[in-house]
C-alpha cells in the first residue's frame, strides 16, 4: 500500500476514516519498515483519534509505539509522552522523564514546584 515516503506525500491521508481502514494503514506503514512512513502515518493518527484509542492500538503494535515514543521525545510533546507511558504503566520511565524535565528548569522557586508535584 504505502511504499515510499514519496507516495505518501502523494496521497491523502484524509480518505481513511474508519478506524479499522486507520489501523490497516498503520499496519502497512509498519510492515514497509520505512521510518518516515510510519511517522507520518502515526501523526495523522495522533490528529484524528482520541487519545485512549490510539493508545490501545499502540500497545499492540510496537514497532509503532517506539516510533511515536521517540517521536514525541523528539518533537518535545512532554504531556502527551507522558500519558502515554502512565497510560502503558511505565512508572520508570515517567519518572526519569520528569526528572529530565526537571533538570532544563531554570528558576530555583519553579524547579521546586516542580519536585513537589513529582513527589506526588
């Protein structure tokens, strides 16, 4: 279905509509190990489903879900990486996050909220 970044480029994403014609393509991004494609596909996803759904279908698609975990990483989309991986029950992971997040604050009074909401 989806051989090259190029023909993505080419067609709209727009005409898949159901969720099972949404997950079918995912699944061919996924199976053309193009990692472009499958970012591209993952971002339609992101915009045109709801958070819980997405999730759910990540979860069992994980070549899928390490790309948008690194894409999110990249693109600095801290809220949502972070839902994702309480969502995923990666306790760790939120927590080292966080922390990561916590070293680029600046302001000594900020960076002190922020710990007391991590404590929490």
């Amino acid at each position: 279905l989806l051989k090259s970044f190029f023909y993505l480029q080419v067609c709209s994403l727009e005409r898949f509509r159901s969720l099972q014609d949404k997950l079918v393509l995912l699944d061919e991004a996924v199976a053309g190990h193009d990692g472009n494609v499958i970012t591209a596909v993952l971002i339609f996803l992101k915009r045109t489903l709801r958070r819980e759904v997405l999730f759910r279908e990540l979860e069992v698609r994980q070549v899928a879900l390490c790309h948008l975990i690194h894409f999110l990483k990249e693109t600095g989309e801290q809220k949502l990486l972070l839902d994702l991986l309480r969502f995923l029950d990666r306790t760790e992971e939120v927590a080292l996050s966080q922390y990561r997040e916590h070293l680029n604050i600046q302001d000594v009074e900020k960076k002190r909220e922020f710990l007391k909401g991590c404590t929490g």
